[in-house]
C-alpha cells in the first residue's frame, strides 16, 4: 500500500516500511524491516479533516530515529510509523487485523 511517499508491506511474517527521501538528484528509499514477533505494541489513529492517520509500531530494538529528509509530499516521523489519508483508511484496518492475527500466532 502507498501513501503520503511511503509505502507499507506485510509478508505474513515481515513489516517493511519503506519511505522515499532527498538524496542527490533522483532521491532513494529508505527501508526498515521488521519481523511481527519484535512488534511490542500496535497504535493507529485514524485520519481526521486535514491530517493523516497514524499507524504506529513499538519495535523490540528499533531505531526512533525520525527521518530529516523526506522527499516532496513526505513526513517527517520515525520509520516504525505509516502515515495514510482518509482513503486507505479500510485497507489500514485490515491490515492491522492481519498482522494482529500473525502476532497471536507466534
């Protein structure tokens, strides 16, 4: 799923978030990986008028390190966390139940 220059995927046993940043003249994504049994904890805030939602993992070991460089359109928060708009709103929801689902499994 994409959004807001960032793009979140679930491999059923893997998060990766990947966020598009300045660098140089193209720009590059940055990518954090994580495995569904280091997810401490799930927090989602839905998006209200004129700003987005919030899906943020707590991460066993992961860097809060906020990105400084986001590329046009981008924001400006930690890799544990997806931005989205009121669109994806429905698909973040069920994404959140399948991961919810493979970390009660494990």
């Amino acid at each position: 799923m994409h959004a807001r220059r960032r793009s979140i995927r679930f491999s059923g046993t893997e998060v990766t978030i990947s966020a598009a940043v300045k660098d140089g003249f193209f720009g590059t994504d940055r990518k954090h990986t994580f495995d569904v049994k280091k997810i401490k904890s799930i927090s989602n805030s839905a998006p209200g008028f004129s700003r987005p939602g919030k899906l943020t993992f707590t991460v066993e070991g992961a860097s809060d390190e906020v990105v400084e460089n986001p590329a046009s359109g981008g924001d400006r928060v930690d890799m544990n966390t997806f931005c989205y708009g009121s669109l994806d709103a429905g698909r973040v929801r069920k994404l959140v139940a399948e991961i919810e689902k493979a970390r009660d499994a494990t």
